[in-house]
C-alpha cells in the first residue's frame, strides 16, 4: 500500500468514524426527546423497559461468555468453539441485544429498533473489513470455518465444544474481544 493509499483509507476511515457518531449522537438525543405513545406512566411503557433492562444483561452476560473463549486468541487463530462454533459473530449477536435493550430504556419499541438496526449497519460494516483481514492472515482455515458457519443468525445444530477451556485472564481483562485486529 503506498503512502496515499494508506492516508485515503485513515480519510475514510474518520469520515465512517464522524458519520456513526453523528448518527449516535442523534438517537442519543431522539431518546431525550420523544415518549413511548403509551404514555410515561404506562404499563406499556414500563414493559418496555423491563425487556430492555433484561436485554442489557443479557448482553453483558453473553459477550463476556464469548469473551472466554475469544480473549487472547483473536489474531492467533481461528476459535471454532462454543459461541463461534454456531456464529462467526457471537459477541456482535450480543451486542445487537444490547444496543436493544438501550434504545427500550426510553421505553420506546420504535428507537429499540432503531438503536438495533444501527448497531447491526455498524457491525455490519466491521465484520466485512475483519473477514477480508481474517481471510487473508488465516487463508484456507478461515475459508473452511467461513463456508460451515453462518455470519451472524447462529445454527445451533452446529454447536462444538471442548471438555476444558483455556481461559487466560490477564487477555480477557485487557482484551474482552475488542482492539485485538488493527481496525
């Protein structure tokens, strides 16, 4: 890659960068501004919440799942196991359930979906520029593990696991399965 080609690629790269926060930013402020059509004190509206504030622990509950078996491995080989044998994605899965449960706390299904559908856009974006990386550091392994398990809806028909897992803490605290490829 010569220098112009690196510094149009950091130029893209920020612009993506500025136009998802702008985009956050203006969900972030939807919530402050609009009501659920129940109405604040609404059943409804409460219902909404408890989904959401249930979907945020779930979250949180499943990525650090998916973080046991990622943390540490992530640029050192392809993880087959538990969550990645039934998704290539489980943490951004997760993800998608928090970025649920977040736009529920205003007690709105409309800006849950909404918040959802941006983090599946975002995530979207990234998965296509980690599996070109993936693709091309790992080759042939990642082609196999790639053609047998979906992207993101899992298939839990294809669940492997392992009688023990090696879980290393000091990469699971400084990793948790985010920065490890240089996006």
């Amino acid at each position: 890659m010569t220098p112009i080609q690196a510094f149009d690629l950091q130029a893209v790269q920020k612009i993506r960068k500025g136009a998802v926060l702008v985009a956050l930013l203006a969900l972030v402020g939807l919530t402050m501004v609009s009501q659920s059509a129940s109405g604040l004190d609404s059943p409804l509206h409460e219902g909404v919440e408890a989904v959401g504030l249930a979907a945020i622990v779930f979250a949180i509950v499943g990525r650090a799942w998916c973080s046991l078996y990622i943390g540490g491995r992530k640029k050192a080989e392809i993880v087959s196991r538990g969550p990645y044998s039934i998704s290539r994605n489980p943490l951004y899965i997760f993800s998608f359930f928090g970025a649920f449960g977040v736009g529920a706390q205003s007690g709105s299904l409309t800006l849950a979906v909404l918040f959802t559908l941006v983090s599946v856009a975002v995530f979207y974006l990234t998965v296509r520029r980690e599996e070109a990386w993936l693709g091309a550091t790992f080759g042939a392994d990642y082609a196999a593990y790639k053609a047998r398990t979906p992207r993101f809806w899992p298939n839990f028909a294809l669940w492997r696991d392992e009688e023990d897992l090696s879980v290393r803490p000091s990469f699971f605290l400084s990793v948790s399965g985010r920065g490890a490829i240089p996006f």
